[in-house]
C-alpha cells in the first residue's frame, strides 16, 4: 500500500475544497436561517461526481474506489462540516446497500438518481430506546398484505429523513425471531402516507441539514421494494455499517485536520508577552499531539480503504479506524480549544461548530464504546471480527 494518495485523488479532493469555498459557503446561511434543505447545493454536490466513486460507471459513477471516498469525505468536512453528511446518505450508506444488496430494477431506479443528487436518500435503522442496540431492541414492524407490507412503529437519529426521498429502512417482518426476523425495505416516504419526519433540535449542529425522529403509521412498501431476502436484514444492516464506518472515520480525521489548520494558525498570529504563542512549549505540545493524532487517523483510514478496495474483509480495520479517528478528533478540538482560550466560544472562531461534529461523529456507526468491544473481542480471540464473508459488489466479492 502507498503512503500517498493517486495523484487523479488527490486533485480531485482539492477541487472538493475549492467547490465547498465556492459553491456551499458563501450561500448556506439562508438555509440555517431557515431550516429549508439544500436540495439544490446537494444536486450541485451529485453534479460534480462527489457521491459517486464507489459506483460503476454504467449507474453513473467513477468507480475511483473506496480511498477516493475516504479523501472525498474528509475534504469536504475540513471546510463545510455538514455536508458531510451527504457522503453517507448520498455516496455510501443508503445508495452503496442498495448497490450491494438490491436486484438489478432497484439498482437501476434508484442507485443513478441517489449518487447524482437528484434524489435525497436515507437510513434508517436506530430506534427510540434501542441506540447502540438497534437490532435487539427494535420494534418497528412490517405485516405483509398480498403485495404490500405495512410498516408501524418509529426510528430516531435518521438524517435528512424530512426531506428524503427514498431510503433504506429496517423492520421486524417476525418479531418473535429476534435478529433473525429484520428485514430491510427501500422505501419511498413521499410516495406513500404513514411517514413523518421531525428534526430533532441540536445546538451547535445544522439547522438545515437535520436528523429526525421518524414516525410510521401504517405507511406501506411494496413487496418489490424488499431488499433482500425476509429475515436477511441484519446482515444487511451490519454490512452497511461497515461501509458507512469509511465515511464517518474519514469526516473525523477531516475534522481533526480543520482544528489542527485554524490552531496553527492562530497560534502564529496571537501575540502574548510580545511573542505569538506558537512560541511556547505548550502550545506546541497541543500541536505536536493534533498533528500527530491526525496524520495517524488518515493513514488508518486509508487502510480500510484499502482493503475494502482490494475487496477484502475490512471489519478489523474500520472498528479501529473508526475509534482511532474519532479520538484523535475529540483531542484535536480540545486542544484547538484550549489554544483559542475563550475565543474558541466565539462565533467568529468556527472552533465550537467543529467540537459539535466531532460529538455527533462519536456516536454515528457505533460509539466508542461499541468499538472498544469490537476491537476488544478481536484481540482477545474471543470473536474475529473478521469472521463474516464479504460482500462488496464494486469489486466482486459479494460472497455469502
């Protein structure tokens, strides 16, 4: 594996930057103002292939690879945090299972239109009450009628669920079987009644680009939008989360990065006793940390992607690249807050807005907790967290 990323990757996560300093910051503010989706900032996003380097190129794509996503995703949340939930809903977790999973009409209608922008995806699979236990604790349930399933109960955390078009969803068709009775839908919430959404208010976060609770009262799918075989839904699941963990860690390590760019920064311009306090030694310990905390992120980062491009099992790597990235994000914000000093509560200071993604990234594709256990697990020899067959359809091991 090179240390470097292609040259063709590198260049194109610049142009990520300068279309997110272009194109997203000088005309997001009346969407926080107003709390409207950026629906048309997306479909520019689409335009530009930012959503499609895990895709063929008959559905739309580049097929530049999972590294290309990783470089992607940390590239725009360096510069515009929120945006970088798109990678997930629109370059990964909701299109890539269906890409993965679906039969070729549901690859066909859906996969093109999600990975250009032109329609808004979702996932939903955390419950209210379930958190990091979403398989074992869910209710939600799914009857079948003839060639319908009616789907009842409710889902939290889903982003951009208010303004989805078509998502991935996971119920209960046998609620009696444990994990072996979830099943996975697409669903289309604008097609069918029985769907409300409600953001969910998050200081510090998005106002525009929300999660949601999600709310279903008999909202029907039809039976072909199953994905899947009945009761193959945590499977599903548990994959998807895979591939979504490459998103959130590279998010992590871009936001650790933009801590690492402002306090750098700062440090050289803020005067104190005559000289900047880049000066002195403990600023520079700060930055000794967060510069090397980040560079190590990246490069485990890179490994899962790696080898999810090499399509191999990539489990291991992206449990650890996940912790790793987030931790050395949260040390990242903590020491740009503590050189920002009380300026790091400013809004002229972006410092505040970074912490608050770092925080949310905690939690998305398991908390640290959830990791420790994983990676714990598998060092100890009690469970190899590489056990299970891959399944990778960009690079043919769709296996199991």
């Amino acid at each position: 594996m090179d240390f470097t990323l292609p040259e063709e990757i590198a260049a194109f996560a610049d142009s990520v930057v300068r279309f997110a300093e272009a194109e997203i910051l000088p005309v997001i503010g009346p969407f926080e103002a107003s709390g409207e989706f950026p629906r048309e900032i997306v479909a520019k996003m689409g335009a530009a292939g930012f959503f499609g380097a895990a895709f063929p190129e008959d559905l739309g794509g580049t097929d530049a690879g999972f590294v290309a996503v990783s470089a992607i995703s940390e590239a725009i949340s360096r510069v515009a945090p929120e945006f970088g939930y798109c990678m997930n809903m629109q370059g990964m977790t909701c299109p890539f299972t269906i890409f993965n999973w679906g039969n070729e009409d549901q690859i066909a209608r859906f996969v093109p239109d999600l990975i250009a922008g032109r329609l808004i995806g979702m996932f939903a699979l955390t419950e209210p009450g379930g958190g990091s236990d979403a398989a074992g604790s869910m209710k939600t349930t799914a009857v079948r009628d003839g060639d319908v399933y009616h789907l009842n109960g409710s889902k939290q955390w889903i982003t951009f669920a208010n303004a989805a078009d078509v998502g991935v969803l996971f119920a209960k068709t046998d609620p009696d079987a444990d994990h072996r009775g979830i099943s996975a839908f697409i669903v289309e919430p604008k097609r069918y009644e029985g769907f409300t959404a409600n953001p969910v208010p998050m200081t510090g976060l998005s106002n525009s680009l929300t999660s949601n609770a999600v709310f279903l009262d008999d909202f029907v799918v039809p039976v072909e939008n199953r994905l899947g075989a009945e009761g193959e839904g945590f499977r599903v699941a548990m994959n998807a989360l895979e591939f979504g963990r490459l998103t959130v860690s590279a998010r992590a390590v871009g936001l650790a990065q933009a801590c690492l760019d402002e306090a750098v920064e700062y440090a050289n311009q803020r005067v104190i006793r005559g000289n900047p306090i880049a000066a002195y030694q403990m600023v520079q310990h700060l930055i000794a940390n967060m510069a090397t905390g980040t560079d190590a992120a990246r490069l485990m980062v890179q490994r899962m992607a790696w080898l999810m491009d090499e399509g191999r099992p990539a489990t291991r790597a992206a449990s650890r690249a996940k912790y790793f990235a987030v931790e050395a994000a949260k040390e990242a914000a903590a020491g740009a807050a503590e050189i920002f000093a009380g300026y790091a509560l400013a809004d002229e200071y972006p410092i505040k807005k970074y912490t608050a993604y770092v925080n949310m990234l905690a939690v998305g594709e398991g908390t640290a907790n959830v990791q420790r256990v994983l990676i714990g697990e598998d060092a100890l020899g009690i469970k190899d967290a590489d056990r299970h067959p891959v399944r990778n359809r960009l690079r043919g091991s769709a296996v199991g």
